[in-house]
C-alpha cells in the first residue's frame, strides 16, 4: 500500500552540479526529473507536475525567477513548493525570489545536508503521507505508519489502489485531481492504465467510505476530475 515516491523537478543548468544535486535526492528515496534550462522546465511541468522544484536562478532561455513567477501565477501549479539556489547573497535578491514566490531561498554555496533538510520541510506540506504524517478531514482519518482507515471512529477496509487514491485526496482537500494527476499519483508515471480505471476505483472508495452511513465526501467536478470536499 506504500505511496508512490514524492516527484521533484530539480532544473539547473550546469551538469556537473546537477548530477550532484539529483544523486543526493535519489538517496533520500525521491524521483528525481532534471531539466537544464527554464524552457525545458515549463514543458515538463506541464507534462506532470512534480511535488516540488528546486530552482537555479541564473539559466540560459529563461531565469529561474521567471519560471517561479510563472508558476505561481497559474492556477494548476501554484500549490508546487519551489526552492530557489543562487549565487546571488544580497538581502535584495532574497527578497525579490520569495516576494516572487519560492517558498525557500538558498544561498550558494550551501551544505548538502542543509538543502536535504529544506527538501524534507517542503515536501512535508506538499507531500505528507510520504513523510509518515497522519491526515484527516472531518471525520475520515489515515495514518500513513499503520495504514489505518477510518470515519467516525469505525476502521474502513480499503484495496490498496484505493487506499493510495484516498491518501492523495487527503494529502490536497478541495484540489481538483484530473484523471491524469491521479494516475501519475497513484499508479505511477511509467505504469499505462487507462483513465477510465481511475473512474473505477473511485467508485470503489466511494462505497467504502459511505459503507457505515455518512455523505460521500468526494465531489465530481465535471471535465475536470475529483475533489474531496
């Protein structure tokens, strides 16, 4: 039942550093997708959006700062955690990158141990079933360590593909999950399954969740996907 590993894009154009960065990620037990310039990174973000960014400023074909500016100004990318490295160690520029919109400023050279640190910090807002937080809302509760269901205080049995779909819901309430973005979560980015399968499980959830009485907590949003709350 275990989650699928937390998505980050790391975007950094020189390559020696990139290997560094993506290494240390990948041993922290993350997938890790790489881009060299901001150009690429807009093309990727659209394609899946990942769980976090971490962000160089200085780039060819467009800076780092564009690329957080243009992704907090969108509604679909907006809730991505970003984390800005640059040379730049003026109190000004930090400034500018979190009135921009990262969410984490981190000055070059820094210590890999501290970076891992904020990594964690992000992904535990974005991300915190993989991290091993407990989630809730209103009367459903999970905990990610016992994978323990319930609502109401009854314990709900779930298959795993519906367990991994409710910790995804749980993880963003109100979020409007496309088809896409749940199969990217739940199943995996290399896995084909079509989407009407998501339509399926969702289904299945569904009747879990209001096995023991109780309102379905989860919302349709036509052409656009699923909700909970």
């Amino acid at each position: 039942m275990s989650v699928t590993q937390p998505q980050v894009l790391l975007v950094e154009d020189e390559p020696a550093q990139r290997e560094v960065l993506a290494y240390n990620l990948e041993a922290e037990g993350l997938a890790v997708t790489q881009a060299q310039n901001g150009e690429e990174a807009m093309l990727l973000v659209a394609e899946a959006a990942p769980d976090l960014v971490i962000l160089d400023w200085m780039m060819p074909l467009m800076s780092g700062i564009e690329v957080c500016r243009q992704l907090k100004t969108r509604d679909d990318t907006r809730h991505i955690p970003v984390i800005m490295l640059s040379a730049r160690s003026e109190e000004v520029d930090a400034v500018r990158g979190l009135e921009t919109g990262a969410d984490d400023y981190i000055i070059k050279p820094y210590s890999m141990r501290e970076l891992m640190a904020r990594v964690r910090n992000q992904l535990r807002r974005s991300r915190p079933a993989a991290t091993g937080a407990a989630l809730s809302y209103q009367d459903i509760a999970l905990d990610t360590e016992s994978h323990r269901v319930s609502r109401a205080d009854q314990e709900l049995k779930l298959g795993p593909t519906e367990y991994r779909l409710l910790v995804t819901l749980l993880e963003k309430p109100g979020r409007v999950f496309s088809r896409d973005q749940l199969l990217d979560h739940v199943w995996g980015r290399d896995i084909y399954v079509d989407t009407r399968t998501v339509d399926v499980h969702i289904a299945r959830l569904r009747k879990a969740l209001t096995r023991h009485g109780g309102d379905d907590p989860i919302r349709t949003v036509r052409g656009a996907g699923y909700a909970l709350g």
